[in-house]
C-alpha cells in the first residue's frame, strides 16, 4: 500500500529529535558528497542516526554517511545532514521531501543546500564553488506532487526567490570576508545515476545551466512550499560530460571534492557567522 504523508507522518521523526536533542537551531545544511567533514567542526555535537528516527529515510551512498549533527557552528546552533537521500537511490519524489519537512517542524528557518556538481559554464574549473541563483528542472515529476499538506503550503507556490536573494547577498559578502571567490549560476537537476551525455551538457548550456548535478532541487522546492528560505551553493568536482575530451569518474568527483574542503569549510564559517 501505498503511504499516506500526513503531518502527524513527519511529525513522529520531529517529536523524536525533540525528545532528543536541547538545541533548537533555526539554521539547517545539508552537505553533499564529500563535503560532511564541515560537521566534524561543530561543537558540543549531538550525533544522530538516521536509521534511528522513526519515519526517516536511509542513505544508500558510500560516500554519505547517514547522520543529523547538532552543534554549534561559528557560534550558532546548526543542524547538519551529513548525507542526504536521491531520486536515484530509488526513492520516490514524494518521500524526498522527508529532511525538508522534518526540519520545518524542528523551527528551522534558513536551509544551506550543498553539492557537488559538474561544470557546464566553462569559465569554470574543477574545486570552483557556485553560488546557485536559480534552477532548471527539465525531468522527472515534483516532490510536491500528490495531495497538499496544507499545514505546510499551499497547493500552487511561488518560486521566484526560491534561492532567497537576501541570503545570496548574505553568502557574496561572506566569500568576500574570507577571500574565497564565489561563481554564480544555475543548477540543472539530472536525476541520474548516469553522468549526462555530452549532447545534454551542450543543451542544457544553450538552456541557461551553468552546473549539473543529481540533489537539491527536490530540497529547494520542499523548503520554497513550507517557507524556509534556501540558500544553495555547489563545489564544481569536474567539468560536465564533453567539456573536456575524457571520460567522468566519481573518483575524480570525489577527490576534488574532498581537496577543496577547507576552501569550502571556510566559506560555510565565515556564511554562518553572517545569518
Ligand atoms: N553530473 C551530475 N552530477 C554530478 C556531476 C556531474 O557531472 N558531478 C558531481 N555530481
């Protein structure tokens, strides 16, 4: 059968963290492949297995490690999702609204969205980071489809400033502070797990894309519905598929992604410290 999402559905994950942890931070950050070390700098941590919540999901990804950190970043309380869940790992659109969701019921009002992403703008280069401005979503149904959760938003939502523009402003000073040079432009969804074709990269170039990558839209738009403003920034692990003449491997992802994480920790500290 198929679930029924409720309220009360999400609202037995957020009554179990409650229960859990004192903290209340009103900042979430979601932190994509490789880029989880950023949770080992939060102090008086309270870790959190995702198995471990009732009505959570499970992240099936090696290189996501499947915990919810609380702690203390730059001086503010944070949650940190230290591995996050795809539509490719098999989950259907209408469960990955889940963290989003969960969040909202915690009291989280700004969502920091991470990734690895591959560069289609070719400006850029491998360990750039962009700051996403905006989005295309050109596949796959919304994670907001099916019957509305009024309690959460209404059945039609704006997502004009989806990418709130205050917070771009918030993260451009903050880059600016800590002398790390931030790309912008928008980030095109590929549900995967295949990297794209490299007919696709030309199209989604002519389209407006400047990043690809397979996650955060489906968070962006859960956290647009309920009203959490979003900021998404995306580490460019390699450049997209055709770009340059040799094939993708995740070990170059990862690899870049790990090599340009005190670049990125220091930008995430120096943006919290701005909110
Ligand atoms: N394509 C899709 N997702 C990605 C890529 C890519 O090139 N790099 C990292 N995540």
């Amino acid at each position: 059968m198929k679930q029924e999402y409720t309220v009360e559905y999400f609202k037995k994950s957020a009554d179990f963290l409650l229960s859990k942890v004192s903290m209340r931070p009103k900042i979430a950050i979601v932190l994509g492949s490789c880029l989880g070390n950023l949770a080992d700098l939060l102090e008086d941590k309270v870790i959190i297995d995702y198995k471990d919540i009732p009505n959570f999901l499970i992240s099936t990804v090696e290189s996501h490690a499947g915990k919810l950190i609380f702690g203390k970043l730059a001086g503010k309380e944070v949650v940190c999702m230290s591995g996050r869940f795809h539509y490719y790992e098999g989950y259907d659109f209408e469960q990955l609204v889940t963290p989003v969701r969960v969040f909202k019921l915690l009291g989280i009002e700004t969502l920091i969205l991470t990734n690895a992403a591959g560069g289609i703008n070719k400006d850029f280069t491998n360990g750039d980071i962009m700051l996403i401005r905006d989005h295309l979503k050109l596949m796959g149904a919304s994670p907001l489809r099916g019957p509305n959760i009024k309690d959460f938003g209404p059945r039609f939502f704006d997502v004009t400033d989806m990418y709130t523009k205050t917070l771009q402003e918030t993260a451009r000073k903050a880059a600016n502070e800590c002398g790390v040079t931030l790309r912008e432009g928008n980030y095109v969804y590929a549900t995967g797990p295949q990297f794209e074709t490299p007919a696709e990269i030309n199209a989604y170039r002519i389209l407006g894309g400047d990043a690809v990558g397979m996650s955060t839209v489906t968070e962006a738009l859960t956290a647009a519905h309920c009203g959490i403003k979003v900021l998404g920034l995306s580490l460019i692990s390699n450049m997209a598929a055709g770009v340059l003449d040799a094939p993708l491997t995740t070990q170059e992802v990862d690899e870049t992604a790990c090599a340009s994480a005190a670049k990125f920790q220091k930008l995430m500290i120096s943006i919290v410290r701005n909110l």
